[in-house]
C-alpha cells in the first residue's frame, strides 16, 4: 500500500471507532417484546433494551442472519439464517444460545438483491407453537411464494391455505391471516403505481373469503394486526408511513407523517407498540397515544467486515494488456492496476488505492509509462505512471465528468487517445496535458481506435446510420477526420498495416443466410469479411497474381559499388519514421477482400505479414454457453488463415507484434503471435495479484461510481425531476454506518429508488458469503402420515426426460417409485416423523441415492430403489403447471384452441414458443400465456410470428390438407393472458399484442418497467449496478407503460377461493373468449378447389 492509502486508513480506523462509540445506524429488520427490541446489524443478530443503550450480539457467523421475531412469550427469536450457505429458518433462545434449525428443504437462490430472500420469517402463530415464513419451494420462478408454518419441534412445513403470498401474519384468533397476495419489498422502486403494487387483504380460512383492506395504486405492505386493528406501511402520501385500519369501519387513518425518510421494516409487538427503521435508526411507536420515540443505540460491532485485509485481486479482473515486448502482463483488477511477470519476477501493484477504481490500463511503447482511468479525484481522469510503479502516479486530465474508455497511447509515446461515455473521442497531448476533442458520435459510445504504425493518423469508427459505421481517419498534421467508407455497409475494428501501406477493417459482406429448420425463414450469420484499403494508389495488392517462374541467379555486384552512403541510409531512416502518407482521393474504392472464409469474426490486430482476429460461434439462445471464440492468424504470405488458439477470450497483441496474451477460462496465456504458436503457451500465474482491501474506502468509492454512472446513463437528463446531487447528498452519510457489504447495496439501493423507476438495479459484489448446500432432489412431494408416523410421496412431479431440464428422477426407467408409496430410509438410515428428509437427502445430489420404499408403513415387505437426484425441482413445478393448463384448455375446447406459455422473453421463453407454437399453428383458436413472464428481448420475434397474414393457401396431389401462405401462420383466434408481474419485455410483448389487434389481454395489469438496462461493466468488488438507458415509446413518440403497466382489455381476479377450489379464472376466460369468436367469426382455411379444366 501507498504512504497515500496507509494515511487514509489511519484515518478511517480513529472515524470507525469513534462512529462506534456513538449511535449506530442501518440497525435493519427490528421487532420487539417487553422491555427488548432485536434486531439486524453487519449481517448479525443483535440485542437491545427498549429504551436504547449498548446492544448485545446473538449471532456472529460468516452468513447472514435476517428476519429476527420474538416468540409470544418472548422466550425465543425466530430468524432466517445462511449457516449452511443457503437460507433455512432457526431458533434461538432470546439470551442467546445455539440455533436450532427447523426448514431443510433447498433454499431458491441466491437471487439478486432485488428479489429477497427464500424462507423469510414473517412471524409466529399466536399460540406460540409455530413460525409463519414466506418460501419459494412450490413455484418455478423468484416472483411468488407461499406462506408456511413450521413447528418449534421440527418436522415438514404446512401450507397456509393462500396458493399465493408475500408478507402475512396470523391473526390474533389463530386462524385468519392478514397479507398481501404480492411481493415486492426488496424492489428500489419507490412511489410505484404498476400493477405489481401490494394490497392487503384478510383470509378467512374457514369459508376461504377474502376481504380487502387496502385499494390504494401505490403500494400498501407491511402487515400488522393488534386486537381489532390492523396497521401497515404505505407510500400513497409519498414517503413509506404508519396507517391504521379498522375492519369495523373500514376506516383508514395515517398516523406517522414522515417527509424525508420512509418508515422500513415495521413490526408490532402484539400489543400496542411498532417498531421500525427510520434512517437507519430505530423508532418505536406507541399506537394509543399516537407518541414515537427515538432509540439511541450502540452495536459494538468487532467491525469483521470492515477490517482491512490482503485479498486475492485475481477473481476481480477487469481488463489485461501485454508490454510493448511481451514480458509482463498489465491486469486491471479489483480497481488496481498490476503488472504481472510471464516468466520470473515480481507481480507489482502499481496502484494500490482502495479508495480508487482503476482500470483501462495501457503500456506506452516506449514502455516508461502505464496510462490508465482513475476515479481517485472524484470523477474518472487520465492518469499515468512508471511502469515500475516508484514514483507517484500523475493525473493528466481534469474538468471531465463522465465515464472515461480505454486510453490508447500514439506509436510515439507523445500521445493518448481515449473516449467518453458521450460518444466524444480525445487526444491528450501527454507533455502539456493539453486536451482536443476529435470527434463526437451521437449515437453512442466509441470503444474501438487505433493508431497509426508512426502516429500521424487515428483510425476509429462512427455510427452514421441506425444500422451502420463508418470509418474516420483522424490526421494528427491539420486536425481534419475524414470518412473513408460508405454509409450502407456496417464497419467495425480497424487496423493498421504495420509498414503503413493498408488499413484493415471488418464489414459484414457475404450474405449467405442461414435458413432456419424450424420455418422458412433466414438468419444473418458467418457473413463478416476483412477488408484492406490501400491507402495509395502506388500501394500494390497484397495478393498479386501468383506465378511459378524460373529464377536466375544474379552476379553479386561489388560491395563498394553496391554501399549506399551515409546520407542515403539517413534519408530512408527518415522516411521510416515519418507519418504514414494517406491519399484519400478515391482511397474507398481501393478496397481488397482478404481470401478467408466470412465468419463471425470480431477483434481485428495486424502485424507485420499477419492478421489475428477471433471467430466467435454461432450464438444460440439458451445453448453453447461452452462454445467460446477461437484465435485466428492469417498469413499474407502463404494467403490462408489457421487457427492459433482454440477455446479463447479476449486477447491482446504486444506492440512488436511477437506476443499475444489470450484469455482462457479465468486465466492467461502468452503464445507466440504466428501460425502454429499454439505450442508456445507459457501460462501468466496471478497468484501474486494481492490487493490491500480497506472497505470503507471501497463501500465509498462503489456508492460514488454508482452516483456517477446514474448521472451519466440514466434515459433522461432531468433525472425525473429530482435533485440527484441533492439525493448523493441525503444519502452519503449512511456509509459511516455501513458495516457489511450487504448494507451498503441497501443505502445505493434506497437512493437510486429515489428516481421511481423501473430496473434501477444494484446487485452483488464481494459478500464473502458460506458456499450454499448441494441437496439430492427427487422431483417429488413428500408429506408425513401423523397417524403412522411415517413420510409418504404423495406426488411424482411428472418430466419429460428426453429433455435434461426436465428430467423427473422417479419416473426414469428402472426406478420403481409410485404415488403413496411410504417413504421409509434413505442410504439405509431410517426416517421417522421426527426426522427432516432433506436433511438426509443434503450433499447427496452428486451420485446415486437408494430409497426403501412400502406401500404400506411398515419395513416388512419393503423395496429399494436408486435414483439419480436433480437439484432444482422448479424447472418441473413449471411443467407440471403448463401441462395442467394446456391439457385444461385441450378438454375445455374439444382440442380446438391450443396454448402456450411464454416464461420469459429470453432462451426460456423462446424456446416454449419454438417448441409449442408450431405444432399448434393449425388450430382455431391460441391462448397465450405470458403470466409472469420475467422479459428479456425476443417479444419483437414472437409478435412477427403472430402478425403474420395470410396471404393464400397451397394443395398438392398427395396431400389432402391445405398449407398456407406464408407458410408458417397462425390463421385463428388468439387471447393473450397477463398479470401482476408480467415485466420488462413482457410488458412490451402484451401492450404491442394489444395494439396490433391479435385479441384481448385477460388478467391483472402488469408490472409496468420497460426501461431498458445494459451493464456498464463490474463496480471495483465485482458488484453490478444497472442504470435504465433505453426507453420503449409508442409510434407518436409518446411515453407508454413505464410506471403503470399495461392494462387488460378483461379484466380477471384469480382468487383464492376459486383457485383453492382447482380452477383458473383468467385461463378459464381466456378459452371463453377464444371459443366465442370460433363461435361468431369462424376462420376455416378453404377447402380443395375443383381440378382447373385446361382443354379449351
């Protein structure tokens, strides 16, 4: 570490310690009884008086301990926990103790942070005997849940009757519950007014009624209930506040009226007390006299996640360059710059700054220098420094204030060039920091410049069209960018000859398609060419025409005749190193193919008598994860390309053009760069990658790069209106307080919610978490048998196993494994009622697991069965639910409407609209389902399938069934089905499906969030932030959806009486409306037509 980083931290442990001698905030997820409050704080339990003071700690463990709740009688704290790595339900003694775990099913997850938590506790049941907690374990998807309880005692959780849940408590009776049938609490989306906003209902078990408590377009969550009231949290006056409810009456009133802050995670005591969060400190409210009062409160945390460590920087990587020779490797990595010997040496951070996030970086060619971007002032600037890293590192470049691209030096070591987040390209003159700016894309960002061999010129590209580049030489004698390629044609990744007589470039030319086998329609691939402009017309072709002639040998000439004088020799060095001379006249039609097969080809280098490139594989939504690029050089010489390295990444060519540096897997490689240097490997060692990891110092820098890139992303200036320095300036306090990685995403999260809008994401970074449990499933539910105290398999969840994602273990050939069957040991071990079955199914999902199985509860007469275990049982919940539906739809229709669900509008939802669109398209009438469907980017290819016209039919002589024109149309009747949580690009999908007239939207309106996200590259710790940067407008430009959702032509509650009862409402209107349109406007495709009579 620098003296710089040492000072710092000096400093930041007397700020800690003193923040830890005075109140504490983010003191998250409180409850309280008696005289106690407990609560979260750094990922731990904690203890404290109610009336405030110095709390003490109840758990201390790597994992997080969330959702702490007081039993009635206050002698235990339910709580939801990661001992193991995934989130299961515990008990613990309110003095503290050791834990006792109650759930052992898998935990969904980890999600991101915007989706929650498995196994939430919620509370506990009245009479003390049970823990209500919301889990995931029954559906194929992050956005439902149910309600459970789970005994003190152990054994299998119960469904409560709700078939779907967010937050809910147990009435005071012991048999109604309060909840809310949605969830959307961890969403940083504030003052939302979509569809998916919660409202609260009551459900009466007893005759499965419901009665609403709340009808309010914002949200409404937080249940409570005391006696004969029920209070929640509500944001419909702005901030998230107190409000009071009588069911008598159905009278609301609101009792807190906060105006900065929102009232966070409230919980009641069962009596007359709420307890809550309330800028990262807690309040308690006294409900009778309307009176709060501040707790003031120490949590002498030991600081764990805080202290200053030497970390591993090697899973952080960033960006990797080659020196100019090919010694040393340059890794950006864990916001250090390191640079890495490829044989012997030292690893040297040249860096060292945790309060700083660096990156980009790149050798100068003289390699005395590293110029890399840095955020250390505040905003990212060019910095550079000694390549050894002795001396202080200097900042060349100040005034920018937005995100800054990879600096690239000029052959000469004189200058830099580089280019913003706004689409402007710079040259920094290196000696007098003096700045020009270049050129300016207003379509975007340019990521891709070069300069040229002895630094006169700078070749990049420009977007000139919606579709297409161009490439622009920039020349350093009179400042002038000049186009030197058309506008239809896309260009991309130029590069230079290194003798200065060409430059290179990619242009998808060949066009070849691929036509699909699912339908008579085409794709664009393997249609990129490399092209050579020859940029004089004295140039000759790289490939003139070859010819075997006879060679004759030449007398040698006198060497004295033959010396050149020293004059000579200086004039060629001379015109060496001068500027490469360009004739721009006519210089676009001086264009040569170069002899290789087109390919997706990506990343074009040159060097002397070669080309290197990356062909890339077809890519394929949803498969050929495993399918990586391969490095390619081609030879002018012998006119041919090879492959140099299979299996590859990214890759970086050394200024001599001797060495390339290849990703592959996590790690590198350095080869020689030419044809057959596959041999050559030498395997680039990061073990001595170490940073000095200060997260205070990080947690800042991570909060200001997410400030800064929501500043410079977000899809509007205006920033809806809001402050957002102001809002920086709220929220920056809290990072004192943050005490675990975890809290730090929660205070980014509640200020970036600040702008109310949909996909304002941060997720992950460095939680240093326990690794999660591997449990053997068997597709199946299990459930005891009180009265023979044995577990018995009361559902196989049916597969289909010629799909491996939908592989149902009990129903593979030779399991014998029915429904009832009891199930009696595992392994040979026993199980009993007071036995968990998935405890003894954990650490099992790699290998074989033998069931004894008996139709009746007894060993005697038993049999054993091996099956091979899934881990995941919610890819055949999905199944089993769609097959239900369309054989619901098949029977309701006597087989004359179809339907298909569409999960996502990804590799999940296209392939469900691949696999049962088709083999539907003949019947009257579709039901399409995009109920939760989670969006992507491919509703613009459904919806072309379904606008299809038909435009005419086609008969052949063997063929007594008419084929359409096109050939494949859907020619019926459709509907399409939506809810509360279609998102994102299902929102898109119905709102477009509505517009073009295809039929009606049944359902619930949707979530309302479309716009758009893209990721902008890791935050130094390997945390994501996404900032919303494209919006989805109608054709008169108008704003549509963002904030309200799409709402239904129909619309359909799915209750839960009727959904208890076995049916779907909106499934079951769906295929009314579709049958009624059968009905009314029947669409028969003609019959054959007479045989035409040709004799007269």
């Amino acid at each position: 570490m620098t003296k710089r980083s040492l000072g710092r931290l000096a400093l930041l442990v007397l700020s800690v310690s003193a923040a830890a001698l005075g109140q504490t905030k983010l003191l998250r997820f409180p409850d309280l009884h008696g005289d106690k409050v407990v609560f979260v704080y750094a990922g731990d339990l904690w203890k404290a008086s109610a009336e405030g003071g110095v709390a003490a700690r109840l758990t201390a463990h790597p994992g997080l301990e969330l959702f702490p709740k007081f039993s009635p009688d206050g002698r235990w704290i339910a709580f939801t926990g990661q001992y193991d790595g995934d989130e299961q339900v515990y008990v613990i003694p309110a003095e503290g103790g050791v834990p006792k775990q109650l759930t052992w099913y898998p935990a969904r997850g980890p999600f991101p942070d915007r989706w929650g938590f498995d196994n939430q506790v919620e509370g506990w049941t009245p009479d003390g005997k049970g823990i209500v907690f919301r889990g995931q374990r029954e559906f194929w998807g992050p956005k439902d849940g149910r309600l459970y309880t789970v005994s003190v005692d152990g054994g299998l959780p119960v469904a409560l009757p709700m078939p779907v849940s967010g937050a809910g408590v147990v009435g005071p009776n012991g048999k109604d519950v309060l909840y809310s049938p949605l969830f959307r609490d961890f969403r940083t989306w504030k003052r939302y007014q979509g569809g998916w906003a919660q409202d609260l209902y009551i459900f009466y078990p007893e005759t499965s009624e419901t009665l609403q408590v709340t009808d309010n377009i914002r949200t409404d969550r937080d249940p409570m209930w005391m006696g004969d009231k029920i209070y929640f949290a509500s944001d419909r006056t702005g901030k998230l506040n107190l409000f009071e409810f009588e069911p008598k009456s159905r009278k609301t009133k609101q009792i807190t009226k906060f105006n900065d802050w929102d009232v966070r995670w409230p919980s009641d005591d069962g009596d007359h007390r709420i307890v809550y969060e309330l800028d990262g400190e807690l309040q308690i409210l006294d409900v009778k006299t309307g009176k709060t009062r501040k707790l003031s409160i120490t949590a002498p945390d030991d600081g764990l996640h805080m202290r200053p460590s030497r970390i591993a920087a090697a899973k952080f990587q960033e960006d990797a360059e080659l020196s100019p020779k090919g010694e040393r490797v340059l890794i950006g990595a864990r916001g250090d710059i390191f640079t890495v010997p490829v044989e012997k040496g030292p690893t040297r951070n040249l860096t060292d700054t945790p309060d700083a996030h660096e990156r980009w970086a790149r050798w100068s060619p003289d390699g005395k220098k590293i110029a890399y971007v840095s955020d250390e002032s505040g905003e990212d600037q060019i910095w550079t420094i000694d390549q050894d890293g002795r001396a202080p590192a200097e900042q060349l470049t100040s005034g920018l204030a937005e995100m800054l691209y990879a600096p690239e030096w000029s052959p000469d070591s004189k200058r830099i060039a580089f280019s913003s987040k706004s689409g402007k390209v710079y040259v920094l003159e290196v000696a007098t920091k003096q700045l020009q700016e270049i050129a300016d894309d207003t379509w975007g960002q340019v990521r891709s410049y070069v300069w040229s061999p002895r630094g006169g010129h700078l070749a990049f590209v420009l977007q000139v069209t919606e579709r297409a580049r161009a490439l622009q030489i920039w020349s350093v004698a009179d400042g002038q960018v000049r186009q030197v390629t058309g506008e239809l044609f896309d260009v991309s990744s130029p590069a230079w000859d290194p003798e200065g007589k060409y430059i290179y470039y990619l242009s998808d030319r060949t066009y070849a398609p691929q036509i699909s086998s699912v339908e008579w329609n085409y794709a664009g691939n393997r249609q990129t060419d490399i092209f050579a402009l020859a940029l004089r017309k004295d140039v000759p072709h790289p490939f003139p025409p070859e010819s075997d002639e006879v060679k004759i040998e030449a007398a040698e000439p006198d060497k004295k005749d033959d010396e050149k004088k020293p004059e000579e020799k200086k004039d060629d060095k001379k015109a060496d190193e001068g500027p490469v001379v360009i004739d721009f006249d006519g210089l676009a039609e001086r264009v040569v193919r170069i002899p290789v097969e087109a390919e997706n080809y990506v990343g074009l280098s040159a060097k002397k008598g070669h080309l290197i490139y990356l062909k890339t594989p077809p890519f394929y939504y949803g498969r050929g994860a495993d399918m990586q690029p391969s490095v390619e050089i081609f030879s002018f010489e012998k006119r041919k390309g090879e492959t140099l390295v299979d299996d590859a990444g990214t890759y970086a060519l050394s200024r001599d053009g001797e060495k390339i540096l290849i990703r592959q897997g996590g790690g590198w490689g350095v080869y020689d760069a030419k044809p057959g240097g596959k041999s050559s490997k030498k395997g680039v060692s990061m073990s001595g990658m170490m940073v000095d990891s200060v997260p205070k110092q990080e947690w800042e820098t991570i909060f200001d790069e997410v400030w800064r890139r929501y500043r410079d992303f977000f899809y509007v200036e205006n920033m809806h209106g809001y402050d957002w320095a102001a809002l920086r300036e709220q929220y920056k306090p809290l990072l004192q307080h943050v005490a675990h990685r975890m809290d730090l995403n929660y205070v980014i999260g509640e200020m970036i919610a600040e702008l109310s809008v949909g996909h304002a994401y941060i997720a992950g970074g460095d939680y240093d978490l326990p690794a999660r449990p591997r449990t053997a499933l068997p597709g199946a539910e299990i459930e005891l048998d009180a009265a023979a105290g044995r577990y018995r398999i009361v559902k196989i969840l049916p597969g289909q196993n010629a799909e491996p994602m939908y592989r149902s273990p009990l129903t593979e050939v030779g399991v014998d494994a029915r429904e009832g069957d009891y199930l009696l040991a595992i392994d040979g071990e026993e199980l009993s009622a007071g036995d968990n079955p998935y405890r003894m199914l954990r650490y099992k999902n790699d290998r074989p697991v033998e069931l004894t199985l008996n139709a009746q509860p007894t060993m005697d007469g038993s049999r054993k069965t091996t099956f091979r275990p899934i881990t995941d049982e919610s890819n055949l919940r999905y199944l089993a639910w769609i097959t239900a539906n369309r054989q619901r739809v098949d029977e309701a229709s006597n087989g004359e409407v179809g339907y298909l669900h569409i999960p996502d509008m990804g590799a999940d939802g296209i392939r469900e609209f691949i696999k049962y669109f088709y083999p539907q398209m003949r019947k009257k009438g579709l039901v399409i389902d995009v109920r939760g469907n989670g969006g992507g980017n491919v509703s613009q290819m459904i919806l072309e399938r379904l606008q299809r016209k038909l435009l005419g039919t086609r008969f052949s002589r063997n063929n007594d069934h008419p084929t359409t024109y096109p050939e494949t149309v859907f020619y019926g009747h459709m509907v399409c089905l939506i809810s509360e949580n279609s998102a994102s690009d299902g929102d898109i999908f119905p709102a477009r499906f509505q517009k073009a007239g295809l039929g009606p939207l049944i359902g619930k309106r949707s979530w309302g969030g479309v716009i758009g996200i893209t990721n902008r590259g890791d935050l130094l710790d390997g945390g994501q932030v996404f900032v919303p940067e494209f919006a989805t407008n109608d054709v008169d430009g108008s704003w549509i959806i963002e904030g309200y959702g799409v709402k239904p032509d129909i619309e359909v509650e799915n209750d839960p009486a009727s959904v208890i009862a076995g049916r779907d409402p909106q499934l079951e209107r769906g295929i009314a409306e579709v049958l009624d349109r059968i009905r009314k406007n029947p669409m028969p495709l003609p019959e054959r037509p007479a045989p035409p009579v040709k004799t007269q």
